[in-house]
C-alpha cells in the first residue's frame, strides 16, 4: 500500500508539470506530513514548480503547487478514479465559512484533478491560517484538513521564488546545492511581505561588501558586471528593447 502511494504522489507531482513522466525533482521538500520538492519541466529542463501533497484517510491525496509565475493550484488525486484525461469538472470549495468559489478542476491523468486558484492574498491567507477546506465535486462533499498549511505554503512560494531567482542569478553564479539542506542559507526565512509581489529584494542573494566611503579608483571588472546585470534586469522588466555595447564603441558626449 504504500509502495502504491509513493507511485502516486510521484505520478502525481510530475503531472503537475506536464502529460509526460519526463520532468524531474531537482530538490525535496518537507513539513509536517507534506512530502515534495521542486520540479522541472520536461520540455525546457528548466525550474516548472515546487509541490508538496498528504494523503487522508479517505484515501485521497491533497496536493498544493506554486509555478514559475508564482500561480498556485491545489489538486485531488485518488488511486481508485478513473478520469478522462482533458476533461473539466465544476467544483466549488470554501474554507471554514468563508466565501464560496467556484473553480475548474482540470484532470492532468486519470488519478489527478488540478484547480488553478485566484491570484490573492485574502485567498491565500484563508488556506493557510484556515482549519477545513471543503470542495463540493459533481457527486461528493470532500472534507480536508490544513493542519500544516501555514509553513507548507510558505515554503512553497519561497521555494518557487528561490529557483526563479537563481536562474535570474545564473550569468554570475552557480549554485547546484540543495537549498534545503540546514548547512546553506535557508530561503524559507519568514517574510511578511506580500508574497505574490515580484521583487529582487531577495533573501537568496549575499548582500555584498559594505559601501566605503572612501574614495576609489574607479569601476572594476565586477561592479562593471553587476552594473550590466542589474541595467538588463531594468530594461526587460520595462519592455524596452535595447542592445549593450562595449565602452570602446560609444560614443562620446
């Protein structure tokens, strides 16, 4: 039986990505009775999403996600559904008593349902300091528990931010060791800033030397390279299509 599960939620992870069985876990991850890690995607090879799942006694899996674009979706997976890939199915879940909503659960394969949830703070909130979440299917009131959702979520979310971020970071570092392990800088530090809001204020990037204010003998190499990444950064964010030229070749004022 739990060989079964552990092909499940296996299955189940990799199917958040894509069709394929192709992705794979780059990192673990766990809180409490949540087991995942980050994930690749099979076509690119590049970071897709961080999950984690725990299965109840009714024998369903409750599974929660956060993508590369900080989108975050829960799933519902059973070893005993049978459902048409593709399909959609209504659902409507609330925690506690707060608002109902109604979503689309989309089924990844025939184990897996997947419902992509609003992009808001409120929302987000409500799973993680709520006590039972309620979905209503076409034929059945599932009840689940979200003990645990408070760390489980914000571990998820700074787990996405991290791999995003290191990507951004790749032109100047390379960094191929497991942000979960206790002996590296842990990026699920508590933030209480918004967590859907981009910013390069992040916890995963050393702050660099103290600013001297002692006079120096101009740029160097590195801070030319810095000056370059961080101007990049500024342009695409902005939209504005642009080309870097070498201080040779520009003109001169």
């Amino acid at each position: 039986m739990k060989h079964t599960t552990t092909v499940l939620l296996v299955t189940c992870m990799l199917a958040l990505a894509s069709q394929s069985a192709l992705a794979k876990k780059i990192s673990s991850l766990r809180t409490g009775n949540w087991k995942g890690g980050a994930y690749t995607n099979d076509k690119t090879g590049k970071f897709s999403h961080c999950a984690a799942s725990v299965k109840y006694k009714s024998g369903i899996l409750l599974l929660f996600s956060v993508t590369r674009t900080r989108r975050w979706n829960m799933g519902f997976a059973n070893n005993s559904w049978d459902l048409t890939i593709g399909n959609k199915y209504p659902v409507e879940y609330r925690v506690d008593n707060g608002r109902i909503f109604r979503g689309t659960a989309y089924a990844k394969n025939r184990n897996l349902a997947q419902v992509f949830l609003p992009t808001s703070d409120r929302l987000f909130s409500q799973f993680r300091y709520g006590r039972l979440l309620k979905v209503q299917a076409a034929n059945k009131l599932m009840r689940f528990s979200l003990k645990g959702t408070s760390k489980l979520l914000t571990k998820l979310l700074r787990c996405a931010n991290y791999y995003v971020q290191r990507e951004r970071n790749n032109p100047f570092e390379s960094d191929n060791s497991n942000p979960f392990t206790p002996k590296k800088r842990n990026p699920f530090e508590t933030n209480k800033s918004n967590p859907f809001k981009s910013t390069r204020n992040t916890p995963f990037r050393d702050k660099g030397p103290a600013i001297s204010t002692s006079r120096t003998t101009g740029p160097t190499a590195r801070t030319r390279a810095e000056a370059k990444f961080i101007a990049t950064n500024i342009l695409e964010d902005a939209g504005i299509g642009f080309s870097l030229i070498s201080r040779e070749k520009a003109p001169k004022l």
